[in-house]
C-alpha cells in the first residue's frame, strides 16, 4: 500500500472502532491490526490518538462551524428593523442543519456522544460558544435598532437550548425526513422567545 492508502486504511478503521467503543476505550492497536498495518503507522501518520480521532471527525466539524458562521454573516446583513418573525420562516435553515448533520451522522454521533477523553470532549460547549457570540452580536444591533435591551441570560439559555435540540435530534430520531419535520416547530418556538425575550423592553 502507498502512504495515502495506508492513511486511508487507518482512517477507515478508526471509524469503525471509535463507533464501536468510543474515544477512550477504543485501541490502536486493533485499529492498526484492521488496516494490516502496525501501532508505529498509526503514530507516523498521526502523532497519537488524539490525531487519530481528529482525522475522523475534523471535516465534519469544520464544515458544521462553517455552515453556522455563514448563516450568521447572512443574517447580519439584513435589516433587524423589519424583521418580524412568520411561522416556518426558518425552515430552510432547519432543513440545512438536519441535512449535514445526517450526511455526517456517524461522526457527528463521535463527536456528540464518544469524544469522551478526547481533545474534543467539550465539542458541545465549543459550539455553544460560538453560537452564543454570533447571536449575542445579532441581538446587540437589534437592540440598537429596535430601542431594546439584551437579556443575556436568555440568549445564553436559548443558545443551549438550540444545541440540545439537534443532539436530541440526532439521539433520538434515525429518519431524516422526520428529523427535518420534528426540528421545524421547534425552530419557530425558539425564534418566536428569542424575539420576544432574549429582546426585550428596556423598563423590564
């Protein structure tokens, strides 16, 4: 085997075992045994576990960050003076985020669930955060505009809030379709607190 097919070998077994067992149970050295290839390949490739792990689940990851932040960039570019919150106005954005997290089901079920020990065991808070910074900077401007205020407390509860939907999402619910149909109202009510209490009158 070429270096790339032997890499490739490796990634694909990791898969299967880091699915199977999770981060820290999971062994380089049946990994390595799966591929035909001995534990100093997994080494000479990766470094470690950890980059081993992160071989699996980094394209997934980026790519989910990404979709996030160009939602985000869209929305900033429009005018929060005249929006105003319609039933199923989200549901292209639900539709997207169901669909790449079960285009990458697996890993993303690594990330959520069997990262334990691993550098990317507090994936969900790395999210949370970012999420939390491009709303927190969403509902500033609106506030702005709209002569409110910023509960910060609701935002960070909402942010949560939303993160645990899609994991629960993914938990609970194999069918894509279904998934892209359970998620939409729970989109609506997160948009309709999120107009009407993470922003809010100033004399509340």
């Amino acid at each position: 085997m070429s270096d790339n097919e032997s890499r490739e070998k490796l990634i694909q077994c990791a898969r299967r075992e880091f699915t199977e067992k999770g981060f820290d149970k999971a062994s380089l050295r049946k990994i390595a045994s799966d591929a035909g290839l001995t534990t100093g390949a997994v080494y000479f490739f990766f470094k470690d576990k950890n980059g081993l792990f992160g071989a699996v689940v980094d394209e997934a990851l980026s790519g989910f960050m990404q979709l996030l932040k160009k939602h985000f960039a869209e929305e900033a570019d429009e005018d929060p003076a005249t929006y105003v919150h319609v039933k199923g106005d989200h549901d292209p954005l639900a539709e997207m985020i169901v669909n790449y997290l079960y285009d990458n089901y697996d890993v993303m079920m690594l990330l959520f669930d069997k990262a334990h020990g691993s550098r990317y065991e507090n994936v969900i808070d790395t999210i949370i955060e970012m999420l939390e910074t491009q709303y927190s900077a969403l509902a500033k401007k609106y506030a702005e505009v709209t002569g409110k205020r910023v509960n910060e407390y609701m935002l960070h509860y909402i942010t949560h809030m939303q993160v645990d939907a899609f994991e629960h999402l993914l938990n609970h619910e194999t069918d894509r379709e279904k998934a892209v149909e359970k998620i939409k109202p729970v989109i609506d009510m997160m948009i309709t607190v999120w107009v009407g209490y993470v922003i809010e009158d100033r004399d509340e």
